[in-house]
C-alpha cells in the first residue's frame, strides 16, 4: 500500500482506523502532481482530487490472480 499526504508528515486527515491498519508510515518518496505526468498505476487526477479534498489518498497493491497448473496441455 502507498498513502499519499498533502503534506508531508500531516496525517490529520487520514482516519485512525486506516493509520493502525497500517503500520507506522515510512517516507518513500516525495513526487510532484501533474496533470502532465500520468502515474503507473493510479490516476493522477485521482490522486490529486482526493489530496485536495481529503488531504491523503490510498494506493491498494494490484489484485493479484495466480496462475494455477493444470498439467500438460496435451494430456502427458
């Protein structure tokens, strides 16, 4: 999970039952928003409306589906 701030260190906004799930905040990175500059996986208008307006966002990890076997294509 990423939780974006508004400002760096401010989690004011960010409800306590999401701080204590999770964990003690550790700075990755600090990235400048723009509507120029599409993020990987989240969109950035998105991300900079809910900064805006909640003060925080929330990046889930992609869902992940794994790939089970299911033996030979060919019956071997």
């Amino acid at each position: 999970m990423y939780l974006y701030l508004a400002t760096e260190g401010d989690f004011d906004s960010v409800p306590d039952d999401l701080l204590s799930a999770f964990g003690p905040p550790h700075l990755v990175m600090q990235l400048t928003l723009s509507s120029q500059r599409p993020l990987a996986r989240e969109d950035v208008f998105t991300v900079m409306r809910n900064l805006r307006e909640q003060g925080f966002h929330l990046q889930m990890p992609p869902k992940l589906e794994p790939t089970l076997y299911h033996g030979n294509e060919d019956g071997t």
